[in-house]
C-alpha cells in the first residue's frame, strides 16, 4: 500500500545538476525518515543522504557532501535530492526510501523501497 515514485533521472554531461523527486502515496510523508540511495552496475547500493522527520536533521555520505541537498515537503508528500557538480561516477540507479528514524545511511534502516530512476552522467 505504501509507495514510493521516483522522477527526475536523465542524462547530464559532467559538471551539470539534476533534480529527483519521490512522490510518497498510502502514508504521510511526515511519518517516517526518508532517504536515497544509488547503485551502480557491480557495486553495493550504498546511501547517499537521509532526512528525518521534520527536515531538520540531515546526513550524507562522504563522496557526495557538498554537491547534494536533500530535503522534503511533508504537505505534498514529496522527497527531493538536489544534485551538482555531477561528476561521472554519480551514474547509477537512484532509489528513494522510507526509512526508520533517525536518519541512517544503511539499507538495513529501510522500510520500503521506490522502484528506482536512472541518472547517466557523461563526461
């Protein structure tokens, strides 16, 4: 009953941003935490940023601080993650998250999962 719907992938050439979105349905976005995370061909699905509650509380992980800003509106039950600066190695599948609080970047936190929205990013 829980859903979670991503949008905003593409293509981007190296340097440019892109925003994704998490449309959030069978529950308010309020509830719980919530989180992105990515994974590429071969690798681990690895956390990239996570919010809690209120959206006041906030992590990233290191190889994208400083170039990615997560944030939420609870009213439109809506997750977003601002990106920068894109480099190559940001291509991956991008998942949102509901997640268990507070805000943890590792999936085992992870109550339900989206079903993902590619980001290619060329150089």
């Amino acid at each position: 009953q829980v859903q979670l719907v991503e949008s905003g992938g593409g293509s981007v050439q190296a340097g440019g941003s892109l925003r994704l979105s998490c449309a959030a349905s069978g529950y308010s976005d309020s509830d719980a935490c919530m989180g992105w995370f990515r994974q590429a061909p071969g690798k681990e699905r690895e956390g990239i940023a996570a919010i809690d509650r209120h959206g006041t509380d906030t992590k990233y992980a290191d190889s994208v601080k400083g170039r990615v800003t997560i944030s939420r509106d609870n009213v439109k039950n809506t997750v977003y993650l601002q990106m920068n600066r894109l480099k190559p190695e940001d291509a991956a599948m991008y998942y949102c998250a509901r997640m268990f609080c507070p805000p943890i970047l590792s999936p085992r936190a992870v109550h339900t999962w989206g079903q993902g929205t590619q980001v290619t990013v060329s150089s």
